[in-house]
C-alpha cells in the first residue's frame, strides 16, 4: 500500500471503513482518489498491523490516536504520521507521507511571480519582526517557510525551530519538537529558546494568545520570526492577532508581512491542449479578452504520464501583503479586515490570490477552473 502510494506521488493514504467494505484512497496533487476497497471482514486485521507499526496502543478502539511509522521505500527513508480516528463502521486511519528528500525546495521552486519573488526575499532578510503565513491544512505553509529557512541557513546565524510535529530534517538548525504530555507546548519553547540568543525563530503555528504574545515580544526585541495561522486571505491574520487578545499598537509595529497562500494543479506538459477560453471564465478571475492577447491558454487532457487526469505535480499561489505606515495606521486604529484589504491594494503593497492565479493561467501553468477551485470564495 504504502509502496503503491509512493510511486503515485501520493501525500496521504486513507484507510476507510463502511458497512460492506473498506476503501482506500490516495490523495494525489491535493485530490481525493479511490484506489483499492477490501472486504469488511480485513478492516480489524489491516487496522491492527497499520496502529502496531505506528506504536499505538491496539486495545484502545473508542478513543483517537496518533504515531508515527517509519519505512524505506525504494532506498528512501520515509515518515509516516498516522492519525486513527473512531467512526460508526471502525477506525479511520490517515497516513500523511512524508519524504525526507522530495519535500525540502527552494525559493525558486514554490511557483512566485518575479515580483514576489524579489518582494519575498527582501522581506525574509530583515533583521527583526513577524512573518506570518497563512492558509488551510496541507496548503504548503510549512514548506515555505522551510524555504526561507534553507535560503537565511548560514553559519553565522542561529536558527531555532519550535515544531508540532518536526517534519523535516534541516542541517544546522536546532529544532525542537511539541511534547503536550509533559507540558512542553509552542509558548513554553519560545520562552525558553529566548535565552539562547538567536537571530531567527520559527514557531510552528500560533493558536493561543500566549504565544503570540510572546512571539510579538520576540519580534519588538530584535529577532526575525517566523509563524503560521490558520485563517483565509492574508488581511484577516491582523485581526486574528488583535482577536487573540495582542493589543492593535503591537500588532502593527511587530508584523512586518503576511503572505497568504494556496496549491494549484500544474498541467501535465506532455498531454495539455490549447484552448480559447470563455469570457464570463475570464471576468471570474479578472480577466479580459485585452489582457489574453498574444497569450495561449491551456486545457486539462490527460494521459498515460498524468494518470488520465491532465495534471501532474502542484505550484503555490501566494497573495502577499507587505506593511507600510499607512497599514501601521489602519491597523494600530483598529480597522475592519475590508479596508486594510482595499488600502493594500490600492497602493500596490498587495496582489490577490486571484490575480496570481491569473498570471499563472496567462503562463500556461494551469487553467482557470483550477484558480476558481481555491479562490474564487475569497473575493
């Protein structure tokens, strides 16, 4: 199973129980597919050899559980983070891949605009204040901010990580890992790695005031850190911040950007067809028949190389906000998501998911239904 999803490319296994049978699905360029179904009666075997690889306690049925199972598969040494969860059939289980080798890029390779790109980089070599990233679980945060880290990784530069879990390996980064049986949680780190003097501090996710409190502290005192949050564009992590409780007045002097993001589907390159597309398509990503001129737009086909479904491999799509003192102002004040949105955008410190994902349809990268599917909810 884990073998098969590997050649697939796939990230995640899901192991599924229902009344006649248990159905197995691969999760593939961050699409769902059906890849095997068993009968019922192999679901409490199956179930009870994936939780004994996964350290989990095989008695305990009604309540969840998480591990970790480490396998090598085709000379590669792979981490499984297993996740059981009871349902009215069984145990659901959902295994994420992941590869040690395959998961650490580059700046280069997430997908930015040249813009972006230089915009990303003079921001990231900053000496101090908050980077935050932002978007839904497996949107590809933690990879990008594992690529700023690779880029500032240098030997006169002390990088700590605090991870929940630690996901990839990096070499001369001290990470620590998330223990919340011992009472070891995100705040409790931050304010011991404090004392040990670094340049640059990445905190997993911030999910209680207390560790964006402190975070922002980190940040006001002279160190770069870096963080996730889980909320939709970019504009809205400022008033997640003020929600948590950190006062208007440090929520504007300590962030320095915030960069939204998503994974979009890149058309397979060896199957892709072209296409004129329709104009009401267009206008829902902002576009017009003026700005297709000259340009060839592309359809999903599909063949043998993409597994029939006309895409292969995934690419970011990143709204990036960058901090002036007119957003300082707008923020410090206490202003609405909306106008701290409309400000950015009027003086040019902030593009869209939208209107990258329509650079990225004018590339031929992908296709409009693909931009619409992760952004068209949010304008």
């Amino acid at each position: 199973m884990v073998e098969a999803a590997v050649e697939e490319r796939a990230s995640d296994i899901h192991v599924e129980p229902f009344a006649d049978r248990v159905r197995v699905r691969y999760r593939v360029d961050g699409v769902l597919a059906e890849r095997t179904s068993h009968p019922s009666h192999l679901h409490a075997p199956l179930l009870s050899r994936l939780k004994l690889m996964a350290n989990m306690d095989i008695a305990e049925k009604r309540k969840p559980q998480d591990g970790r199972i480490g396998v090598k598969v085709q000379g590669r040494d792979l981490d499984i983070r297993a996740s059981v969860l009871p349902s009215n059939h069984g145990e659901s289980m959902v295994m994420r891949i992941l590869d040690q080798e395959r998961g650490l890029v580059s700046l280069e390779e997430l997908g930015f605009d040249a813009a972006d790109y230089a915009r990303f980089r003079s921001i990231i070599r900053r000496p101090n204040g908050i980077f935050l990233v932002t978007g839904p679980t497996g949107s590809g945060k933690t990879t990008t901010l594992y690529a700023a880290l690779k880029e500032l990784n240098r030997p006169d530069v002390k990088i700590i990580t605090a991870e929940d879990p630690v996901e990839y390996q990096l070499q001369g980064i001290n990470q620590c890992q998330v223990r919340q049986k011992i009472g070891l949680d995100f705040a409790r780190i931050l304010r011991a790695m404090l004392r040990q003097a670094p340049n640059i501090i990445l905190v997993g996710e911030i999910r209680d005031r207390e560790t964006a409190e402190i975070a922002v502290q980190a940040a006001l005192t002279g160190h770069l850190v870096f963080s996730t949050l889980h909320t939709n564009d970019a504009p809205s992590a400022l008033t997640r911040l003020i929600d948590m409780g950190i006062k208007p007045f440090l929520v504007s002097a300590s962030v320095q950007a915030v960069m939204a993001q998503r994974l979009v589907r890149v058309l397979c390159p060896h199957c892709r067809q072209p296409q004129r597309a329709e104009e009401s398509e267009l206008r829902a990503i902002g576009l017009d028949a003026e700005a297709t001129r000259g340009r060839q737009l592309y359809r999903a086909e599909g063949c043998a190389r993409c597994d029939r479904t006309g895409f292969r491999g995934r690419v970011g799509v990143f709204e990036l906000l960058e901090m002036d003192s007119g957003l300082r102002e707008l923020v410090f004040e206490g202003a609405a998501t909306h106008l701290v949105r409309e400000r950015a955008r009027v003086t040019g410190r902030m593009t869209t998911l939208l209107e990258d994902g329509a650079r990225k349809v004018l590339s031929g990268t992908t296709t409009v239904p693909e931009i619409l599917r992760i952004a068209h909810s949010l304008e």
